[in-house]
C-alpha cells in the first residue's frame, strides 16, 4: 500500500496560495488535499489549508481530520461493491431490481439503470420529513429509534416513489437509486450496508480510514465519549431541525434519518484513505478488468449520457476538473464539499476535502474553488519547485 507524505509548507505553490486564500477569505472553513500518481505507486502527497470548525470556537485541522464524504459514499461503497459483486456472479448489470428486491413495484428498472442514474426515478425527495414525524417531529426519538426499524420506514417511502420517466429515457442524477442499491447488496450478502461493505470492500482493500457512523443513540443523544469521538471530525452544517452544529454525524437530512448508513451517503474518511482507495482500484487490486471496464463505460442510452454505471465523467462548458484533466476521467462529487477525480490517461488521482457546508449549506464558492485548485495542483505536478 502507498505511504502517505504531507508536503512540506513551500511544496506545492500553485496549490496552496489557491486553498489559502479561499480559506483565509473565510469562503471555505477547511480543506485537505492528495495526489497519487501510477508512476510513484507507493506514495501519496497530501496537504490542508484552514480550519476543521470555526463555530461555535475554533479548531484545527490535519491531514488525517475525516471528512463528511457525502455523495463520494456512492464510489467509495456502493457502485465499487456492487461491481465486485458482478466479479463474483452474484448480481449483474442487467438483472432486474425485483430479483433482489421482489416488493418493489417497478419491475422494468434494472440494476444498470439505478447506476447510471437513468431509472427515471426523480433526484431526491425529503424522506426524513416523513420519518420524523412518526416520532412526533422529534429528532432525538427518532435517533432513540432503532436503524432497523427507521431502515424498513424509509424502504416503504422509497418503494412508494413512482419513476417520473421511463428506464434509458433521461438521465436525472437520483439519491434514490442508490438507496435502492443499498438494500440490492443488503439482500444479496444479508448483511446491514455499512458492515457488508466493510467486510467484502473496504477490508480486502486494505483501507481503513473509511467508515460509517451510525446515528442510533439510545437516549437520543451520544454519551461524552462518543462527543470526544465527534470533535476529531470536520464540522459540517448548523442543523435548523436538529439544532445544532453537525460533527461526526451525516450531514445528509435522509441518511442522519434513516441510521446514519445509506448507498447514497454516510461515508466518512480522511484524504489519504480516499486516495488508498483510487490506487487499490487502478491498480486493479480489487476489480477484474472486464469489471472495472464496465463500470466506467459511458452507458449508450440515453445518448450523451455523462455518467458511467455509479461514476461521473469530465463534462459541461467549466468542468470541475480544470482543464487539465482529460477526456478519459472518471470520479465523484460530494455535497459537503469533496471530491475524487481519476485521470485514467495520465494515471493519476486526486481528492479534495473541505467543509464548505459549515456553517451553511449556502455557500457556494466550491463552485469556483474546484476548477482553479485542479488546475493548480496539475500545474504543480507538472511544474514543481
């Protein structure tokens, strides 16, 4: 496994002065940051800019803080474990949502639809509405609540949702097809997500660092231990519904609902782990090839699709990625304000961390910040000191 190495404070100019004055302009809290490269396979380089918290006090931030990963959980969990579990015959691409699922009341979805986002099913719903009403608007009797029974609750929300389009018809980026993937691989291996996903993923891999944090708490609060535990994360959002300052539980409304394990979200883990991962799986130390193919293969319906089956692809005018990076780039967002980025081309991965959603959702400098450190970072790597 590669070695992690945090540059020293003048390596990486480019790359720091860009983090550096969005966090020094208090556009985002924090950041971590990594690269690993095919040509130097057993390092990684990190680095980090800012704070992990600011409110209510202050505290700082390493390179190995956790990051809340948010969407990033759909690679570093669900698509990656689902397509080991095509590697082993236990599902495939093409097989019907109902021959894991056999309630579900849509039987032309399969499982490449659910991947690739073109289920037709619609982006998102606020699911964890419904869940906290049944505990009388209570966010401390839901967490008091059992993640079984508030697993089956969201199930049956999810199962009632009807597709708005027909399967290959568009594609519609959807939280909830990888909830349903979540429970696809739950019923296959008939384990809880998070620990099939440790047991059949993560631990084979040999990471570590990434894991899920359930949010099952008998009083409905975490005892002093599990608070201590919580501050070594990044904060993420002042919560209006569970009034407070988000740190080391899931940011995301309906995974925090539902337990705190999800295939839409839930992961959490440090840069370095992040980038352990990508290396495991260009490395083609987890994936056969025909499996690693498929699964970053642009579908051919609907056409002009920019997804592969459970990744993005370097797409629209501005790309997140830069212009550096090339056609052939495979990878993921978060909306707390992470992200993974693989150039197959150049072989090469990087991840970038931050926080930007504390303490608000609504800033939105990411959406700046990531084409300009991607392109610092690229002219680092090509350029050094």
């Amino acid at each position: 496994m590669p070695l992690s190495r945090e540059i020293s404070p003048s390596g990486f100019p480019r790359t720091r002065a860009t983090l550096d004055g969005f966090t020094q302009a208090g556009e985002i809290c924090g950041a971590t940051f990594g690269v690993w490269r095919a040509d130097r396979p057993h390092e990684i380089l990190t680095g980090r800019s800012g704070s992990r918290r600011t409110l209510p006090s202050l505290q700082s931030l390493d390179v190995a803080t956790p990051f809340d990963l948010a969407s990033l959980t759909k690679v570093l969990s669900t698509a990656t474990l689902f397509a080991r579990l095509v590697d082993r015959g236990w599902l495939g691409w093409e097989m019907p949502v109902q021959a894991r699922l056999p309630h579900y009341p849509h039987p032309g979805i399969k499982m490449r639809h659910l991947l690739a986002h073109t289920s037709g099913l619609p982006a998102w719903a606020p699911y964890w509405q419904k869940l906290l009403a049944r505990t009388g608007g209570s966010s401390r009797a839901l967490a008091a609540t059992s993640a079984v029974e508030r697993q089956r609750w969201l199930k049956d929300e999810v199962f009632a949702t009807a597709p708005e389009a027909a399967p290959d018809e568009r594609m519609v980026y959807s939280d909830l097809s990888f909830l349903l993937l979540g429970w696809v691989i739950e019923a296959t291996l008939d384990l809880p997500l998070d620990h099939a996903v440790k047991k059949y993923l993560w631990n084979t891999m040999g990471v570590e660092g990434l894991h899920y944090r359930r949010t099952e708490f008998a009083a409905g609060e975490p005892g002093a231990e599990e608070k201590d535990e919580e501050a070594l994360y990044a904060a993420t959002e002042d919560c209006p519904w569970r009034k407070k300052i988000l740190q080391g539980e899931v940011h995301d409304d309906n995974c925090w609902s539902a337990g705190g394990f999800a295939g839409h979200a839930g992961v959490f883990g440090d840069v370095e782990s992040v980038l352990r991962f990508a290396a495991v799986l260009c490395r083609k130390g987890i994936l056969t090839h025909a499996a690693l193919q498929a699964m970053w293969s642009r579908p051919t319906r609907p056409p002009g699709c920019p997804r592969t089956l459970g990744w993005d692809l370097r797409s629209g005018e501005e790309p997140s990625t830069g212009k550096f990076f090339s056609s052939a780039t495979v990878g993921h967002l978060g909306f707390t304000g992470t992200s993974l980025w693989i150039d197959l081309e150049a072989k090469i991965a990087i991840s970038l961390l931050t926080n930007r959603v504390h303490p608000s959702r609504e800033n939105l400098a990411i959406r700046r910040l990531r084409p300009l450190f991607h392109d610092a970072i690229r002219e680092d790597l090509r350029h050094p000191v």
